[in-house]
C-alpha cells in the first residue's frame, strides 16, 4: 500500500465523501489513490484555493472531515485563505500538501519548502494557519499521524490540521499490517453541572423578579445542531430571541419570540430589545467586530452578561462574563432548561415588538432593481431546508436584514476570516454535502469575477449551486468606506462581463434579471432545473444598506461619529 491510497482508506473509515484539490507531481499518487476509492469523490478544481473554501463547504453543517489538498510548493500555498477561514469558523479540515523530496532539501529543487538557502518555510506558513502541522518523514507513520491529525481536527473548538508528504515517501510502500483505520476518540465538551446550577438560579431569579431576559444566539448553536433545545428554552420561559448574523435560523425568524438580527447591520427591533434588557444570555457568540458594533465600549454595562462558548478562549476575550460556561452548545441549553424548569413556574406570554424588516417601505431610486427587494424575493422563494451562502460585501447586509429564514433552512455570512469568493466556491463543496439541500449564493458581482471560473468545475461534476449576482459594476462596500472616511471615492469601479453568457458557454444555465419579475422567473427555473445556475441581477447603486456603528440605532450612531471626528481633530 503506497502512502496516498494509506490516506484515502483511512479517510473512507470515517465515512469522508469528498477530497477537494489541485494536480501537480507531488499529488499525482493522491489523484489515482482517490480515482480507485470506492467512497470519496475526488473533485480536481480549478484553483486550489477554492478547493480550501470548498472543503470549509462541506464541513459547514455536518459532523464530517472537510478535505483539501494540493501538490508542493506555490500549490500548497494555495490553501492558506481557506484554512484561515477553517480556523476562524471552527470548521474541522483537513489539508494534505506535497514536499519536495526530505534527501534534496536545501539544493533549492522545485517548489522545495524546506526553508534552508533561501527556500520559503512551509512548515511554519502552515503551523501559523492550522491547529496543528505535521511532516511526515517516515512512511510507518502514516497512519498514526493521520489518526492524530483528524483527533485534533475535531477536539474542542474544531478547526484546520495539515499533512506534509514528501516526494520521496510516494515511491515507498506502507506494510499491510502497519495499516489502521483512524480511531476517533473525541470527548464531547459538556456543562459543568455546578456552573449550570448557578447560571439556572441567576437566570430563575431575573424571571421571578420580573427583570427583562434576552437570549443571543450565534453561529455556535447553529454548528451544535441546538434548534430544539433553543426553541424549547425560548417558548417555556418566554425569553425574546436575537441572534448574529450567522444564528439566523436557530428557530424561525417568523417565530412570535424571534425579535430579529442584532449585529451593526441588523434590525431596529432588535436593537431595542437588547438596550431594555437586564440579562443577556449569550451562546454559542463570539462577540466579533460586526456582531458588537466595533467592539462598541459599554455594551454590556448594566446587564447581567451569561456567556456560553465551546472554548474557554472565547469568553471574557471581548467582554466580561458575569457567568461563564464553556461547553457544546447543544447540552448546554438542555441542561439550562431542565435546571431552571425546577425553579420556575409557568411564566405569562411575552409579547416582543414587530420586526420592521417586513414593514420598511424599500422605495424605487432608479429603474434598476433595489437590493433590497432582490434579498427580500430571494428569501420568499427559498425551498423548505435550502442554505443561502452570502459572500464578502454590502449584499450581506441586504440579505441578512430582509430574508427571513423558516425553520429548517440556515444562512451562512462570509466568516471572521471573511475573504471575498469564499462562498462562491464554498457552495460547491455544500451542495455535495448536503445533495437533498437547495444551495443558493448570494454574491457581489467582484466576489464572483474573483473566482467564478469554478462554475466549470460545478459543469463538470453536475453540483447544482444557484448563483445570484448583486451587479452594480463597483465595490460598494468599499467606496462608502472611502466617502465615508476621505469624502471621495476611487478605483472602486470596474466593467462586468455579460455573466449569463458566461455561464452558458461554460455549459451552465445563465439568466439576466433587469426586474424583480425577471429576477423570480429565472429563480424559480434554477431552483426546478437542477444545474448549475447563474442570476446576474443588474441592481441599483444608490441604495445604501441598513447600518449603524451604535447600539442605540442609526441616528445615535451618526452622533456619536461626529463627536468621535471633532475630538480627533
């Protein structure tokens, strides 16, 4: 047994279904060990950094390994932005790279990594960007290194880990009986029961005293699979709900608790919910930089602030927690629940204060499509259980503020990391995970051009992901950054190619949307067609997206920037 087809029998003992890669001499072994498995399909993309954003694709609502791989040298650094974004967004990935051969390191052979005389050092490029980075120089030790890897990959807060495999060790063969299949012995992270008792008695007597409770939900609940657990909580004790961005749909948003999006982007409703609040329980948060107004000072003062993180790291990392759990979300909130249900009795109906979203007049600047109304049309269309992926820029805000999510469906934003294309190529490695799920990706139209050329590697292997493009030929984003901060703007615009064309002569299906009518019409052909699809959206750019840098909404949060301005200057 040669080394790569070691690695892909034990990559099949836990069940992995996919590998996501570049071609190149170092990987050529891994090429054919994955032609040859029965179970993994290999998919050979065009550019092996979406093979990375691929493999955080695949492991973004399973319990699966996300693999990617690439051959020596300027390949393998391919995969940097991807696992960055493994690593921020807790996916668990797994990178598998070449090495030029260990008996000529130093010589300055092609793509040598080694470090020595001038070489780049791979070693520490990826250890900086990994749980954990291993060179593996003698070929016994496959699978023991494997095995280790994908334990660290999965232990605590999940995240990245990288295979180096040397040039010299593909020529090999591994014994038979030094083969093993990978022994996965994770413990899960569960509440520690005296800190539940005192999280549950904090919380029974803000409830018995009649003091204003909030739960915030983030992209960990959603990951711990806790839908049940948090809606059970929500609807016994009748705590309003607010979740992040990447929360969204923790329980439906039309749900009479759902109080909407809380986040610099998010929902007036929402904002006010949280000020009047006493206690504020947090899981599954972060507390990063959109999600709390830039790290906004005093957030939590004169609030009860109950955090629950996986990590330990996480809490008391932004803001002070008044209790703290370190646990998986999901037996957390159980345990939450059935300590506090002995403490408490039955609690009167809450009534929460209308979301606006529904409600906000979105008025017509030009004859072109608002942005708004094209998030809003996307999420009414949205099948029951479909993900939408938004990438990196200003149609995040739209669709994070105007769809909302039904039970069962997940939304997923661009990540801390947050690199433009990202979802773009994501989605492929989504929709072979989840093949039963529509995946629909809502994207700027400079993500797409980014990476859009990995639409043919969707032709190819027949993965059908939707494609709607947010066209307003410039970086939006960036060029109110520029006027906000230089009162001008510049090199933010550029020329579109026709898209639904190019979609077409790679062999997909390609639609222009002028109107909200044509928009729906080509929508629902790609939702029943089953092929890959592209929707260029031809939008207005004179709509600016909901947004304050404050807590106490828009208007305070230009105040306070101008106050912030006249001291600076």
């Amino acid at each position: 047994m040669r080394v790569y087809e070691a690695i892909v029998k034990g990559l099949e003992s836990i069940e992995v279904e996919a590998a996501f890669g570049g071609a190149g001499e170092n990987a050529a072994g891994l090429l054919l060990a994955l032609k040859h498995s029965p179970t993994i399909r290999g998919i050979v993309t065009r550019h092996e950094q979406a093979a990375s954003f691929m493999a955080c694709g695949y492991a973004m609502y399973t319990n699966k390994l996300g693999v990617c791989f690439a051959t020596a040298g300027p390949g393998a650094f391919n995969l940097f932005s991807g696992l960055a974004v493994a690593m921020s967004d807790s996916y668990p990935v797994l990178a598998i790279s070449g090495y030029a051969a260990m008996e000529w390191a130093g010589r300055g052979s092609l793509n040598e990594t080694s470090g020595l005389n001038n070489t780049p050092d791979s070693h520490k490029m990826f250890e900086a960007t990994t749980k954990k980075s291993w060179l593996l120089t003698d070929i016994n030790d496959t699978c023991d290194v494997l095995d280790e890897a994908v334990n660290v990959a999965f232990s605590g807060r999940p995240g990245p880990v990288h295979i180096h495999v040397p040039e010299n060790l593909t020529h090999d063969d591994l014994s038979e009986d030094l083969y093993h299949d990978i022994r996965l012995h994770i413990a899960p992270i569960e509440p520690d029961p005296a800190r539940v008792e005192h999280i549950a008695a904090a919380l029974a007597a803000a409830i018995n005293d009649n003091r204003k409770i909030v739960m915030l939900v983030g992209f960990g609940a959603i990951r711990s699979g806790a839908y049940a657990e948090v809606k059970r909580l929500i609807e016994r004790f009748q705590i309003p709900l607010l979740t992040t961005l990447d929360g969204k749909g923790i329980v439906s948003e039309g749900h009479p608790l759902s109080v909407g999006l809380f986040c610099d982007s998010g929902h007036s409703s929402a904002w006010k919910a949280f000020r009047e609040a006493d206690v504020v329980l947090a899981v599954g948060n972060a507390f990063t930089q959109h999600a709390t107004f830039n790290y906004y000072e005093g957030l939590f003062e004169g609030k009860t602030l109950i955090h629950i993180n996986i990590s330990d790291k996480e809490i008391d990392k932004v803001y002070k927690a008044d209790y703290a759990l370190a646990s998986d979300a999901r037996p957390a909130v159980a345990a939450i629940h059935k300590a506090l249900d002995l403490k408490v009795g039955e609690v009167s109906p809450k009534k929460v204060q209308g979301r606006d979203w529904e409600a906000r007049r979105i008025p017509h600047v030009t004859g072109k499509i608002h942005p708004g109304q094209l998030a809003q049309s996307i999420g009414k269309h949205l099948p029951p259980r479909a993900i939408l992926l938004a990438d990196a820029g200003a149609h995040l805000a739209w669709l994070g503020y105007y769809v909302e999510l039904e039970e069962g469906q997940n939304f997923r934003k661009a990540g801390e990391f947050g690199p433009m294309a990202g979802h773009v190529n994501g989605a492929i490695g989504l929709k072979i995970a989840h093949p039963d799920r529509s995946v629909v990706v809502g994207c700027g139209d400079g993500c797409y051009q980014l990476a859009g050329f990995e639409l043919m590697t969707a032709v190819e292997h027949n993965i059908p992901v939707i494609w709607v493009i947010f066209n307003d030929s410039e970086f939006k984003l960036i060029k109110l950054y520029q006027l906000a901060t230089y009162f001008e703007s510049g090199l933010v615009e550029f020329q579109n190619p026709d898209f639904a064309a190019h979609a077409r002569a790679c062999g997909a299906d390609g639609y222009t949307a002028e109107s909200i009518d044509e928009f729906e019409n080509a929508f629902r052909k790609a939702l029943s067609s089953g092929r890959p699809t592209v929707i260029d959206a031809h939008i207005t750019r004179w709509a600016i997206p909901h947004y304050s840098p404050s807590p106490d909404g828009a208007v305070q949060g230009i105040v306070e920037s101008i106050e912030e301005r006249l001291r600076n200057r």
